[in-house]
C-alpha cells in the first residue's frame, strides 16, 4: 500500500482543468480511428442488406416481417432511451452538474457504442468467410449494453473526473467488456440475458475500483457542492423513470424470439414493482419522522431490475420475480443508509451515485438468483424442447444439464467480479496520471470547469452576490488583522 | 347530511404526519401478500411459458412473430410510460409538491398493477382445469389501466392525503375497478376499448367522491402553495405530452389485432388534435388580454383521447374523431374556467387537478359517444364479418343487433358512474378515520411533511433573504465609515 | 430593396399583442373547415377499416401481423414524441420562453397534422375511384413529417412571433411542403426517405427566408431574455436527447418493409454517434478554456441526422454513415461560432435557434450524400432485385440507370431550396402585415405577452420582494388611518 500512496502523492500535483487541446485531440483520433476500422472490418448482415430479398427467397422467409428487425427493434429503441435519458437524468440530481451529467453520458455512450460494435463484432458476429463483422439491430442493442457497464462506473466518479478521464475509462471499460462478455457468454457458456453479471457486476466493480484507485482525501472542500436542489431532483426523476420503465425490455432485448422475450419481460416488471413497495418501506423505516429520501427513490427501485437481469428468461415464475424484487428493495436501501458512507470512511471508496447499491450488489445478487433458477430448472417445469431452447442446450453443450448450468452461472459471476476489480485498478492507475485535466478536491461536482455555464439570476441576485463577496473580504482582512495581532 | 358532519368532525383532531410506522406496515404486509397471493394463483400464459414451442406446433403457429408479445408489446410500453412518466409529471405543477406528484403516483402504480394482475385475473384469466391465473403482455397492459383509474383519483386528492392513504385508495379502487369492469364488459357486454367508461368516468367520479368526503373547509390556509411556479409548469408539460402523445396507443392497446388496433390509434390521433385547437381557443378567449392559461394547455388538451376511448375502435370516421375532439376541447377548458370553482363553493368538492374536467366529463361523453357509434353500426359500413368482429357479436351474444348493443354500452356508463360515486364515497369514509396521517390545512401541497426536501438556497424564504440583505448592508455601511475614518 | 424596406416601415406600427380575438377565431375557423374537409374526403384505408378480414382473405395475407399497422406503429410513435418532445423542447431553452417553445409547438403541430393529412392525401393517397382519401398508419407518419418542416421553420422566428403568425406560417408551410414533395418524389422520382432535402432543406431555408422578411434591427432590446438560464438549458438536453435518440425511426419510418428499415436505423444510428465526437471537439477547440458550449450540445450533435436522411436506406456502408456524421458536426458546430453571427449581422437574418446550421446546411450535406450515394449505386454491390427495389426502378422508371438517379437527386435538392426561399419570401411577406398581434422588439423573447406566467417567487429578487411587502404593509396601515378617520 505504500508504493500506492507514493504513486497517488507523485501524481497529485497542481490541478489544471483545460482540456481545450487534449479533448479535441482524442476526439478526433479516436473518431478518425473509428472510420478506419468500420471501413476494414464493419458491413451489413443479410438482414439490413439489399441481398434480403434473395436471403428471403433462399431461406424460404414467407414475410418481411420475420426480419429480425420488427423483433427487436421497439425494445432496441426502450433501451436507448435508457442509456441516453435514462442513466443522463438519473445523474443530474447534484446541483450544479446536470450539464456534466447529461453531457458527458451523451459523449461516452455515443463513442462507447461505436467502439463497442467493434469489439463485439470481433467476438462474437466475425464471419470468417470474408473477415467483416457483419452488424444489425441485435448488434446495436448489445453495444448499447456494452456502452451501460461503462456508465454504470461513471456513476461512481460523477462530478471528479474530466471528460478525456472519461473517455479513456470508455476505451479501456469496452474492451474489458466485450473480452469478459465472451469469457462468460461463449467459454464458460453462462445465460445473462439482461446482463447481471456481465454488465452490472463488471461495471459495479469497475467503476468502484477506479473511484478506489481515484481516492481524495479532501474532497469535502467540494462538500457545498455535493447535493441536490428541488428541481434537480426532479430531474433526475425523469432518468429514474424512464429506466424503470422500459427495465423489461432491457432485460428482454436479447432473448429467444416468442417465449423468451415475452416471460423476460413479465418477470422485470414485477421484480421492479415489488422493489418500489420495500424501498419506500426502508426509507421511511430508517429516516426521522418516517420522510423519505429522494436518493432512495430516485436509485434503489430499480435494483430489482437488475437482479432479475439473469433469471429474467427462466421460469422464475411470477412470484419468484416478486420475492427477487422484494429483497433487493430492502438491500439496496440499507446499502444507501449504511454501507455507503462506511465505504467512504473505511475502505476509501467514494461512490457518488451509490452505484455498490444499485450495480454491483444486486448485480451479485442477481448472478446467484441465475445460478439458483438454472440448477433447479427440470424437464418437468420447462419442457423437453423448453428446456434445450432456453438455456441453448446444443451442440457442443448438448450434454449439459441444469445443476451443471448453475455452476457455470456461479463461475460466470466470478469472472465477472474479477474483471471489475481487476480491470478498474488499471485503468484507475492510468487515470491518475496528472495528464488529463482532473478538477481540484474544491472544485469537484461542479460544471464549471468544463461548460459554459449561463449567468443564472434566478438563484443568486446580483446585489446579493455583490455583498457576499463584500463581506467575505471583510472576513478575511479581519483575520488578517488578527493574524498580525 | 348531518351525521355526515358530525362524523367529519369526529374524525378532525390534530393531525400528525408521521407515518414511519404505518408506511412500512403496509408496505411490507401488501408486498407480502401479494407474493403468496402469486404463488398460489399465477402462472405464465402459453405464450409466455417456455411450451410455447410445443403450442405452436399444435395450433399450427407458422412463425414467432404471432406471439402476442409482438402485437402489444409496444404498445404497452407506451401505456407503461403514460401511467408512470405521464400521470407523474402532469400532477408536478404545484411549485412544491412535485416529490409527492411523482413519487407517490410510483408507489401507488408499483402496488396498484400487482393487485390489478390477481383481481382482473381472478375474474377474466383464471383457467379453471387447474385454478391458476395465466398471464402475458394483455394482463400487463389491463394492470395498467386498472392502475389508471386510480391515479386520476389522485389527481383530486392531490396534495391534502397521506402515502397511506393513497395506498388505502388504491387497494379499494382496484378492487372496485375489477368488479365493475366484469360488470360492464363480461356480464353487459359493453365495449370499451379505450375505457371512457371503465377508466376514465368511474376513476374520476371515485376521485371526486372521495375528494367530496374529505372536504377541507379550511383549505385556503394552504393557498400560498397551491399554485404553480415557471418551472413546475415546464415539468407538467412532460407529463401532458408523453400522455397525448402515446394515447392512441393506449385506445389500441387491447383492441382485436389488425384493423382494431389501426382504426383505434387513428381516430384517437385525429381526436386529440382536434381538441388541442379548441382548448386554446376558449382559453384565449375567456381570459383577459387574451393570453393563454397553462393549467388548459396542461390538461384540457387531453381530453379529446378520453371521449374517443369507446369509440376508437367502431368505425367512428376521421371526422367522427375530429368532432369528438373538438367538443371536448371546449367543453373541457370551460369546466376549467366555470365548474371547478363551481364546485369548490357549491358542492364542496376540492378537485386539485381537475378531474372532473379532464376524466369525469370526457368519459361520460366518450360512453355517449359510444353508445351513440354502436346503435348507428350497420352492415354497410362495417360489413357483414366487420360488424361480428367489431362488437364481438359472437357465443352467447349471436343475435345482439347494433341498436341493443347502444343500450348496452349506456347501461355500461350507468354502472360505471354508480360504481364511481358509491365506492368514493364509501372509501372516502375510511380515508377520514384519524389514524392515515394526513396533513393538516395549512400544511397541504407541501411535500415537507412526506419527504427530506434538500435545503434550497434557490427557495430561501424573503424574509430570511431580506435579513441577510441588512446584515449585508450594515457590513457594507461599516466599510464606508471606516473607509471614511 | 428600396420597396421592401417601405413596406416594412409600412408594417412597423405600433405593437398590440392581445389575441383575445383573432386567435380563438383562426383556430375555431380552421378546425371546422378541417371538420368538413375530412367528412368529405377522408376515410380508412383498407388496413384499419371493418374490411380487413375480407382484404386478407381476398390477398391471401397469412396474418393480422402483416398489417403495416405492424411494420410502422413503433416507429410512428418514435416519430410522434420527436415533433412534440423533442422539437418543444429543444427550444425550451430561452430563460423566459419555455412555455411558448413547448406551447406554440404544441399548437402548431396540432393544426399542421391535419392539414398536412389532408394536402398530402389529395397530391398521394387519393383513391380515384370515388374520389376519397384513404388513410393508414404511413399517412400518420408523413403528416408528422410534414409538420416538422413548419417546426424547423419555426425554430428561426422563435421568441419573435405571435401565435396568430404561427398558424399562418404553418397553413402555407404545410401547403408548399405538399406541392414541393410531390415535384421532387413524384415527377422528379428523387428518393429521399428522411427527408434531407424534403423536410429539412426546405424547413430550414423556409425559416430563414420569412425571418429575413421580419428582420428586427432593433432586437437587443430584447437581450437580457436571449439567453439561457441553468435549468432551460437542461430542459433543451430533453428535447435534443429524444430527437437524437429517435432519429433512427425517423429516417427507417417510411423506407421498405425489411431491410430498407433495417438499413436505415443503422446508418442513422452510427450518422449520429460520429456527430456527438466531432461536435465535442469543436466546441471545446474554439471556446476560451476548452469549454464546452451547450448550445452546440443541443443542436449540433442532430447535425448527423438531418444529413443522412436522404442516403439511409442507400447502401451507405457503415463507415459512410460514420463519414457523414464526421463532417456534420464539424461544419454545423462552426455554423454556430462564425456563421449565425455573420447572417444576423451582413444578411440580416436572425435565426433564434440556429437552425441554418442544424437543418439548412446538413440538409443541402444530405441532399449531396444522397445524389453521389444513388449514382454511385451498381448492381454488385445492391444485388439486380435489390437496385429496383431500393430506388424504385419499375414502372414509368423502368429504365432510369443509378447515374440518372444522381441527377434526378440534385435536381431535387434545388427543388427543395427553391421552395424554400421563395416560400419564405411570400410567407414573410404576408406575415409583415400588422395584424397578427406579434411582441414589439422590447418584448420578444418573452413568454409574458401570451401566457399567464404564475408569479414565481424565485425569480423576483430580495430587495424587490421587501420593498413590495413594504409597499403592501403601508398600504394597508394608511388603508387603516383612513378607517379610523
């Protein structure tokens, strides 16, 4: 831990927030890389090409409308409402960074998700006649996935990081991602079908590690700065919502056409609605006077929909949804109250939004609930052909069976928590590196240093300020002058 | 009417609003509750359940996309949004009571669709061969409707009732909703697409009976709060656009597949267009120097979607739609400028939104309306199979002819504003019991007394403004006389 | 010039915003004249009338889910909430104009929708056979299509208009957009699925040509309100992120069932997330301190839509989508910081929201990108059927070759342009007359003249607040003297 510290002392130095030749720069290399490499590796699959007509013939398509397109679009688009208003607003509840909140989640989700049809592509839709990664909606909607886990770690180092910071936390979140996405997914042949392990988990952990790597010990000179007002918490109401909201297409994008897609669907939305009725009860439980607490509301309704992420397309059956949601209400909630600031205090974790107890604790959860719902699945519940369908049981995994799924779900979840925190202490190395235009410990959760923020007269009028900052002058000469004395 | 008064004072002590014991009672039993209620009674329909595979082979299904999930998954995802973005937003016009606004419609939707999922199940989806409730994405969209007629009754209490209470609301109005709507559908035979009747008339007369009941004399000691500030004007806006917006999904819904669903959004699309010229029209017109008033633009606009909920479905025409629209703008925005305070004064209803105006009144036109479409159905126009399918003249209800069909869908409207009224006025009853925690007269639209309202240095009341002005000034003439000196 | 500068002091009378009469008129003429105008002419079209079981049966159509209500719904409501979320509140971001951005907006689409229904119906879907309009799901869409050319319009005139002149300007909009759609899609057989040049080129020059017909010499009169506050600027990123995240469905929403729709979601999608990148780094390049400016966020940032909405359902290639997106942040972003200060200055064009730089030029870009795409097209890369089928090569159009198609392209574009200018010039001049009850120069900006803006104690400061609870006090003591005398 002492090479640690003398690492984080050599990279402290004096803050400088300009990020006028460093922003533009990876923006226009990084972007510019992005041409090239679509241009080599990136075309239609037969469903968005002009060949569908032929492909329709030959494979004996009787409708367009078997284009897998009107399968998953509607819940393609749910879940880009998600990632862009959804995780935006949900972040605009400080006081003075919701243009950092909505702006830098709208800049590394639009290059997250570019950089993500690559890495995917490689991974996982590579077609090795021609060498072309060959893209169409269900590509789209696992880069916005991709693109979740990173802004999932944003949420734990809102309002302290510059936007280059961000975009090298991208770079490096989405080839972590897709690397452990396969590892999970392909090797280990685990089901995450609304991604508990592979992109709460990993996010969770990814972020935590790099706020941990990230630590500042005197951030409470930024402590004015680190609440809400009225009308940001209501703002960040519309990003709770509409992630609440569309949660069951999240959870049912990817999943098996028909069956698949509707049960994912029926379970997210009743795990998250059990979650709102325990989370109201918890912070009404734990507050003075029963009053609740908008950070509850405004987070822990949602861990329910992250820990049905897994089981979400098993037969976890409607009250198994319920009592999944139940727990996670509870569990998260107590996590805002009680583990939260004892992070902060005692392992030097500063998770601005909470996202332990809304990502990486119910994302856990949610691996365990997988692994649970995948042993005790049998042909008697599900099906002969059911239960090949829905846990893939084909080809070279013919021969599993359910208690062997439960514990390729558990190494799944393992591999997952490795990667977060493994990965997130390497990039959070880089991070401090006194290169990328940090904001100081006093001027963090602040947009400030990066927007053009308007004169705003409606919170401050201008006489006001005017003898405020008369009177803290006359503060500081009188200490002067007691100084002198 | 005078034990009624007598009972009322009875039931007038000192109010505390402290609910952190009965807040999470309840919310812990109900939530409890229904998750023994699912495990005893539902289950995943076939199309949801992982046989789906085995019943399409059966029922000779040529393709996934005939899974009903494709035909209202978007759909409902639009209802999802109007029930929790939409009714949330629009009742965030008060300038201090947008927390409860949105946070308790959360809560009361979140346990409102599970209870709605076992009453409508036990009396439309329970499959007798084994006693179990199966259900897919139809149940989930109908759980939200039930849901909505509670919400509007929200809309009159809005601000002057307990979270407990809205749960004791909602509990009995779902109840009340599902035996009515059996009623009105199942045993009259009415139809009700859009539920003019069902949901919007019964929820708004619930609400305005209930509001009847819990008439707060003095109300005017909370006047300061109940008006609207710049901003909580703009957020209402959301909700009202994310409800016109997606109200034709709402009337197309649950509507027959194809043409039902088609004819269904456009008529409501045409409708509500209508109805929004009209609003500004009499708005204009009726105020002083012409200027327009928020509160119609906000709610009188959608009015229009209401009166065209029975009919949307019947082949009403596009200029049908259009006429519809156009009364109900007017009627509506009148209802605004003339009967609201009417009612305040006379009735002693307190209508916080004006639900009457923008749910009560439309529904019970949309119920004439329909009654007016189906007795005018005819052969020629909806032909022969058209008219079967159209009003589902099938089983038991062969030799139903269109003229009767009138008289049904009128006899539906009685029972829905009898349910309303009866049932209002009998929860409102228990809603005066002094046990909920209700707030007291000068404490109502305030969300102090529910939530932690972050301090808001925006907010700071004038006369703590005003002191630290002379505190400022005092400093400010203590420079100038030393500056002197 | 010397005439147009007579007639506009001709015009420059005395100002009086009172709409008491002429609003509620135009608004109450034309929705009756719509009334009659859609019972003469419009009906169902064969997919939402009663007739659709027998059309099915008839065509041999498998099932109800080919209906096109099923191919287009989602995107239509995507579309939907684009006009009237993202439109209104895009320009919600003027500190005092809120309520006009998302009102007017409001009002405008509202009356535009079925004018444009029936404009477009007379020129595209009339049946000849007995002389009616036959309207589906796709007739939907393209009404919305083409009120956002009023929309755009709409956004250069913003703050300086009278609700009155908005309909007016939308009645002509609408008018023109049919006339100049049907030249360029019909005779010319330009192909143009998102509307570069049709909606875009034409709304935005359409927008510029009537605000130079209005150029107020004296608008900074009006600058303390031309700016944003913190908060409105957060209600624009509502508006900015919908039109961002939806644009895929605007571009895909009337392409060919299939892949056309497939294709174009993509290259929209990717179009866009290039912007984001290049927009950023602009931004920040050209500001003092690297600062990002919110107004480009807003605006620029969509600049990869607009452009790629002719070529999206072209076989653009990923990396051409990207390519556009490139360039259109880049240019629309130095649009913001040279080019709108340099028209408002030299050409006299005050364009309130800048949308030169969002719609005019990407829309010329697009128009460009469609032209070359189309005439670089072979049957190598598009395969034989999917040529014919993707430019729609039959008919009278048998014989037209990819490089032909080119031409036909261009000659669209001007088209598009011609209409635009010219359109605007008439319009504008109309619009000068002083009858419509628009704000005088001091008074833009302003939502004050045509709403009733609630008293907002935030925004009165201190000092006033005292002096008025003085003023009141001291009334009412003197009210009280004279009491006593």
């Amino acid at each position: 831990m002492g090479c640690v510290q003398s690492f984080r002392d050599m990279c402290d130095r004096q803050k400088n927030t300009n990020v006028r030749m460093s922003l533009p720069a990876v923006c226009f290399v990084w972007q510019t890389a992005m041409i090239i490499l679509f241009g080599v590796f990136i075309r239609y699959n037969e469903e968005a090409d002009t060949h569908w007509i032929e492909h329709r013939k030959k494979n004996n398509i009787s409708s367009d409308i078997e284009n897998d397109f009107y399968f998953r679009y509607p819940s393609f688009q749910d879940v880009h409402v998600m990632i862009f208003v959804g995780f935006g607003f949900l972040m605009t509840f400080l006081k003075r960074y919701s243009f950092g909140a909505v702006g830098f989640n709208f800049l590394i989700a639009a290059f997250g998700l570019q950089w993500a049809l690559l890495m995917q592509g490689w991974f996982h839709a590579l077609d090795y006649s021609d060498g072309k990664i060959k893209i169409g909606v269900e590509n789209l909607i696992n880069a916005d996935f991709c693109v979740a886990g990173c802004l999932i770690a944003y949420g734990a180092v809102l309002g302290k990081v510059s936007p280059v910071q961000l975009l090298v936390l991208t770079l490096f979140g989405i080839t972590l991602f897709a690397v452990e996405e396969y590892i999970i997914l392909d090797l280990i042949h685990a089901r995450d079908a609304g991604g508990s392990m592979v992109i709460h988990t990993f996010g969770g952990y990814y972020g935590l590690a790099i706020s941990w790597m990230l630590y500042r010990p005197n951030l409470d000179q930024s402590s004015r700065l680190q609440g809400s007002v009225y009308h940001s918490d209501v703002f960040a109401m519309i990003g709770t919502l509409f992630l609440w909201m569309f949660w069951p297409s999240f959870n049912s994008a990817i999943t098996d056409h028909g069956d698949g897609q509707h049960r994912a669907a029926i379970n997210t939305y009743l795990a998250l609605a059990a979650t709102v009725l325990t989370t109201v009860a918890i912070s009404s439980l734990f507050q003075k006077h029963g009053k609740l607490d908008m950070v509850h509301i405004q987070n822990s309704t949602l861990a329910g929909g992250v820990a049905v992420g897994t089981a979400a397309e098993f037969m976890l059956m409607p009250y198994g949804s319920l009592i999944v949601g139940f727990c996670c209400g509870i569990i998260s909630t107590l996590g805002y109250i009680y583990l939260t600031p004892f992070m902060e205090k005692y392992l030097k974790i500063q998770d601005t939004c909470g996202i332990h107890n809304l990502h990486a604790m119910p994302g856990v959860i949610g691996g365990i609930v997988g692994a649970i719902t995948a042993a005790a699945a049998s042909e008697s519940v599900y099906g002969a052909e059911g239960l090949i369908n829905t846990f893939d049981f084909e080809g070279e995994f013919k021969n599993t069976d359910p208690t062997r799924q439960g514990g390729l779900q558990a190494a799944g979840l393992c591999v997952a928590i490795c990667f977060g925190v493994g990965g997130g202490i390497m990039v959070g190395c880089i991070l401090r590196l006194p290169i990328w235009g940090d904001p100081a410990d006093d001027n963090c959760f602040d947009d400030e240093p990066y927007w053009e923020v308007p004169e705003d007269e409606e919170s401050i009028p201008p006489i006001l300020q005017y003898n405020n900052h008369m009177q803290n002058k006359d503060i500081a000469e009188s200490n002067f002058t007691m100084d002198q004395n």
